[in-house]
C-alpha cells in the first residue's frame, strides 16, 4: 500500500478513523500503519475528534420552538421589500455608527491623497518598453537595407566593368 500521506490522500485516513472503510481496506491500512508514524498520528487525531463529536449533546430545543419560528417566517413575509433590506440596519447603534466610520474613512483618505499625491501614482517607466513586433519589422527592414545595398554593389561593379 502506497502512503496515503505521501500521496496527498489524506480521507483514506479520516474514512478508517470514521469507520467507513471497507474490510479489506482496513486491514491493508493497518498493516500500514504499524510502521508509518505520521499516518498513525493523522489516524489518532482523527479518531480523537470523530470521539468528541459522538459525546457532545447539542443544547435542547425548547417546547415552543417550532411557533416561535413560524411567527418570526410570517412577519418576516409581511414586510415590504424595502423594510426587509434595511431591517439590518435598524439597531441603532449601527445606525449612527455608519454614518461616522463613512466620514473617518474620507478623511482617512483625504489626508493620505494630499500629503503624499505621488506615491498613489504609478512609477514611470524608466526606460523604452520595446515590443516584438517592433524588434521583427526592424529586423526585416534590416535585411530589406543589406538586400538593397548588396544589389547597389553589384549595379555598380557592373556599369564599372562596362
């Protein structure tokens, strides 16, 4: 068997600390884990927390829930659609906090934009940004001048000789 921590398989582990595996797998991972430390220390925790989740009792669900949620779902629906967007907001100390956190983070920015203009900016280049289209068609044009200048040789060695 090929190391399920090695391998980046690590709900092979998670799987046998939860039971879930099969007869055959658990046997072969077994046989595993008695000489690979860290896939016994992932089992180990893993048995640890799957055995906290079996003894935690969540709290009781009081008698009255169930009308306590409904009466909440029906008041919930008789709203109007503006109400239900700024039901958020209705706690006043939100209320008046939004407003101050707005104007303080204005400010805030204010100031850096008029005590340092330039750092917001972006550096200008330093140097010419040549692209390789630019580099192609100037070494095309190269080749054209040589070309030209390689056939002016030649005219003119022939009208020499003439």
């Amino acid at each position: 068997m090929t190391c399920p921590t090695e391998n980046h398989n690590p709900e092979m582990l998670v799987g046998y600390a939860a039971g879930e595996l099969d007869p055959e797998t658990s046997m072969a991972l077994e046989r595993h884990l008695s000489g690979c430390s860290a896939c016994r220390s992932m089992v180990a925790e893993q048995t640890a927390v799957w055995r906290a989740l079996d003894a935690w009792e969540g709290p009781p669900v009081s008698s009255d829930f169930n009308r306590r949620l409904y009466r909440r779902i029906e008041a919930g629906e008789r709203l109007s659609w503006w109400a239900r967007l700024t039901m958020s907001f209705h706690p006043i100390p939100l209320r008046r906090a939004l407003p101050l956190t707005a104007t303080a983070g204005l400010l805030l920015m204010a100031s850096l934009l008029l005590q340092h203009p330039n750092r917001l900016a972006p550096p200008a280049p330093r140097g010419e940004i040549v692209r390789a289209e630019q580099v192609e068609r100037t070494l095309d044009d190269l080749d054209l001048l040589r070309q030209f200048a390689t056939a002016n040789a030649a005219e003119s060695t022939h009208s020499d000789a003439m």
